[in-house]
C-alpha cells in the first residue's frame, strides 16, 4: 500500500545514494576542463547539461551536494550540542546562571545572523570549518530555549518528584527522566538544523565568502549560474536549486515522518546504573489485613515538626513572604498510619512536600523539623529521602513516567534501593504490593486510574523507607481498589512502617486511621488520637472545619 508519509524518507534516502555513489562511481576532477562540450542542454550524455567550462553538471551537482550536507551536518551537529549544553546549564544551576545563559540567547538573536557569519568567514577565507564556526553560532539559541523550557517543565513532573521522595541521586534523575526527557526534542532541533544550515551555507557560497571557486556545493553551482541564465542555459540552476529544495523540504518533513522516539539508548541506562546509593532492606509484606484495634502501641513520634512556617517570597515588591504554614505542631507517631485531613487548599499535600524536603521553587520554610528525633534542616531533609522517607504524590497519572513500562520503573527503583533487580525479582516486588504481572509490560497510558495509583504506591513502597508519605492514594477509585488499597496500607504498618497519608474519604480514615490531624488555613486545628477526632458521632466542629457532614 501506498503511503505519502514515507515520501519524504524515500527522495532524502534517494538524494543521500545520488550525492555519494554518483561522484564514487563517476569522479571528475574539479578543475577539470572540456572547452568542447561548454553549456550543452540535459542530455543521455550529459543528464544535467554541462556548465561553462564543459564540466557536466550531473557529477558536479552531486559533489556538490554532498560537500553541503557534510557541512550542515558538522554544523547542525556543533549548534546542536551548543545549544544542549547551554539549555541544561541554565536549567540545573538556574538563578543568575539561568538568566546570564537566556540574555547571552536574546543578544544572539538579535544579531543579524548572515551578517554575523559573513564577518566570521572572512576572518578566515574558504576554510570549511570557518563555515561550519559560523553556522553554528547563529543557529544554537533556539536549541537552548526548547531544552531549558522542557527541562523546567520536567523537573516539576510528579515522576520526577516521585524519584526525588524516593532519594534518587540527582545524576540519577538527570540521566533516568530529564535528559531523556529532553533527547527527543534535541533529536528533532538536530534535524531541523540541517535545512538551515544547508541554505546558509549555500548562501555563503553564492555571496563568495564560502567555500574557494574550484570547489563545489550548491552555493557555489547557484553562483555560477548566474553568467549561464544569460546565455540560456536553464539547467545550471534548475537542477542545483531543485536539489536545494527537495533535500531541505524532505529533511524538514522526516520530522513528523519520524516522530519523537522516546526509547532510551544505552549510555542513559548505563549512567543511571551507575549513580545510585544504598537503601535500607523493604520490610516484609503481609498479605491480611491488620485490625487496628489489636495494633501495638505506637513508638516515639517518626516525623515531628514545631513552629513550622512555610512561605514564598512576595510578588508585589513588599518585603512581606506569602505565608502558606503558619507555625504547624505536627506530630507522626511511628509504625501507625496517621492522617491528615482538611478542606481543599488547607496545606495538607504543602505539609507532606515540607516533611520531605521537596518544596516548590522559591518556597522556604523556618521552624523545627526532625525525623526520628534528629532535627533536619533542608539538606538533612534531601538525606533522609530514601533511607528513612519516601513521598508517593497524589497524581498516579503524572507520577509515573510515561515512556517507561511498569517493570522499567519497579527495575529501576530496586536499583535505587540496591536491591536485587532481576526479571524475577521485579515481578515479586510487583506481587509484593498486589500488583498483577500482566501489568508489568504496560505504559502508564495503558492503566486504569485504579491501576496507576497501585503501581505508584508499590515504587513507593519499593524504596523501602521506614515513613511512607502517601498523598490521597485512594481519590477517584472504586470501592474494590479502596479495599486493595487499604490492605496493603494496613499490611505495611504491621510490618513496621510509619504511614502519614493524606484523605477526604472519612470511612477510610474512620476504618484505618490510629491517629488523625486536621488541618484548616495552613494551620492545625485539631490533632489527636481517630476515635477523639473521628469518634462516632465526631465532634461536630470536625465536620464543620473538614466542609462535609459527619
């Protein structure tokens, strides 16, 4: 069957055969001249005609167009990486690096680019990597603002956030999710260089401050041209120019011909292999559910925060922050499932990513924070993900990252955690947490909303962290994944491990919670054990505060 899509890779697979096998098969040296076959018209002789000195057009059409898709390889390469590298630079160290790197973008491009290029190649006339220099520094700066805004968007994704709870190093992030992230994106910015840098390159040559006259590209066969359409000869340009159009038009549609492919290579895998810190042991799951009324007492407090403000700086020129905590008492008991309630935008899901360490941009915090009774401040807080807390954000969809299957993320999670991460030993872990195998090779996009909300909480669970944060892990779920859901909550605060999650659903939180905290207005309210705040009847004051009836 016939399909336009390829129509593209066909002629660009047809100009590539042309531009190589034809002066392989048919060398002609450039200086060569046939003063008895000046300016004849396309022939079987002569398929192009031949120019002005007799030099047929055919072989030097070839020659010429490979000499201009190696330069605007080189070049689109060179730009490619430049821009790449700029783009990440600004996006990990940001601040004044970031806007020094987006100025440096703003003043290229407000250079006129051919004039910017002229002036480099003449400071070193008809060498070919002048050419390639000067290409390259007028084309990078689109490169590096695709990069820089990707990567800015990636780095607040809830998988990102999810591997940062989790404690993945930050190489690891970098070479797992964002850079991958990015490569599609860098790949299609490559390609699209190459019609551009084919057309400036050919201008060069055409104004004669490209390549030296006994050369060939196409620039340079468009420039003598000009003398043959004088004396009729149509041919000199129709068949340089045809080959101008049809490679940059066949490369600029193999983009959408080809389409982001987002399979990581090797090297990514590789590097994220490498960067990866030790975990604690995963605790043993039970597969019944726990009744928590024959629940031991709980230990000392896991988490506990004092005085705890949150704030972002202002946006209005005041000197005054946003204020987003006011002075939270927090306490988490250990091996309990502790829950946190309040109406919507009360602070709660800000609460856990402050426990975490995972505040949003620019957002700070002062008061007391400690995890098992050592206080942390925000880089004891970055230590302690991993090895003693991880956070499961509420959006199951957004949390898991969407070019890699589930037994790719659970592989990768149990390298984290320097567990054994064999084919074997991801599939148990994905029956440890009542994950079904048939799940293993799908992509998020593939799961249901049920789905997708137990496969986040088994890469939580995963880690092995002894402070399980979970974010609504049971929002939008039918009664049976609540259930699924709730058992394996409950199984993993048998087995030892402190959970604080965060609900709206208050016959779960009456059925599972040992202790409750309700937050209002960044502010707790009320705290204490389930039965004193979710006691049956409850306080009426809790109903009224939480904006649903009791």
């Amino acid at each position: 069957m016939f399909k336009p899509r390829l129509v593209p890779l066909v002629l660009l697979g047809l100009a590539l055969a042309y531009a190589v096998l034809v002066p392989w098969l048919q060398p002609l040296d450039p200086r060569a001249v046939d003063l008895s076959a000046v300016l004849q018209v396309p022939s079987t002789d002569h398929f192009f005609g031949t120019d002005q000195l007799g030099r047929d057009v055919w072989i030097r059409s070839a020659q010429g167009l490979r000499m201009s898709l190696l330069l605007a390889l080189l070049a689109s390469v060179f730009s490619t990486v430049l821009g790449v590298g700029v783009g990440l630079l600004a996006a990990w160290r940001g601040g004044t690096v970031d806007r020094i790197a987006m100025r440096l973008v703003d003043v290229t491009n407000a250079l006129p680019h051919l004039l910017l290029a002229v002036v480099i190649v003449a400071l070193w006339r008809g060498q070919w990597w002048a050419i390639v220099l000067s290409i390259a520094l007028t084309h990078w700066t689109q490169v590096a603002r695709i990069v820089r805004s990707r990567l800015l968007a990636e780095r607040t994704a809830d998988y990102v956030q999810l591997a940062r709870a989790s404690g993945a190093p930050t190489a690891a992030i970098w070479c797992t999710h964002l850079i991958p992230a990015v490569a599609p994106q860098a790949a299609i910015a490559l390609v699209l260089q190459l019609p551009h840098a084919i057309w400036h390159e050919s201008a060069l040559s055409f104004l004669g401050v490209g390549l030296p006259p006994e050369s060939a590209s196409l620039g340079l066969l468009l420039e003598d041209a000009r003398g043959g359409l004088l004396a009729g000869a149509w041919w000199l340009l129709v068949f340089p120019a045809g080959l101008l159009v049809l490679v940059s038009w066949s490369t600029a549609s193999m983009v959408d011909t080809a389409g982001p492919g987002r399979r990581r290579g090797p090297i990514p895998r590789l590097l994220s292999g490498l960067f990866t810190k030790g975990r604690g042991p995963l605790p043993a799951a039970g597969a019944a559910r726990v009744d928590p009324s024959v629940r031991q007492s709980p230990a000392p407090a896991a988490i506990q925060s004092s005085n705890l403000d949150v704030f972002l700086p202002s946006t209005t020129g005041t000197d005054t922050p946003s204020r987003l905590l006011r002075g939270v008492d927090y306490r988490a008991e250990a091996g309990a499932i502790n829950v946190i309630l309040g109406a919507s935008g009360a602070g709660k899901s800000l609460l856990l990513r402050t426990l975490t360490g995972l505040l949003p941009l620019g957002a700070g915090f002062t008061g007391n924070i400690s995890i098992n009774g050592r206080s942390r401040d925000t880089a004891g807080l970055a230590e302690a993900r991993g090895p003693e807390t991880v956070l499961v954000p509420g959006s199951a969809g957004t949390a898991l990252n969407p070019v890699r299957t589930v037994a790719a993320q659970m592989r990768q999670t149990l390298k984290v955690a320097r567990r054994p991460a064999s084919r074997a030993d991801v599939l148990q872990a994905l029956r440890d947490v009542a994950i079904d195998e048939s799940l293993a090779h799908r992509y998020p996009h593939e799961l249901s909303g049920g789905q997708a909300q137990r496969v986040a909480l088994g890469l939580g669970v995963a880690v092995g962290s002894r402070i399980l944060l979970v974010d609504e892990p049971t929002s939008a779920l039918d009664a049976q994944t609540i259930g699924r859901m709730e058992t394996l909550l409950l199984a993993r605060a048998a087995a030892g491990v402190t959970i604080i999650m965060i609900t709206h659903d208050l016959e779960l939180a009456r059925r599972i919670a040992d202790y409750v905290t309700v937050l209002q207005e960044g502010r707790v309210i009320e705290s204490g054990t389930a039965t004193d705040v979710l006691g049956d009847p409850a306080p009426p004051a809790t109903g009224v505060r939480l904006g649903v009836p009791l």
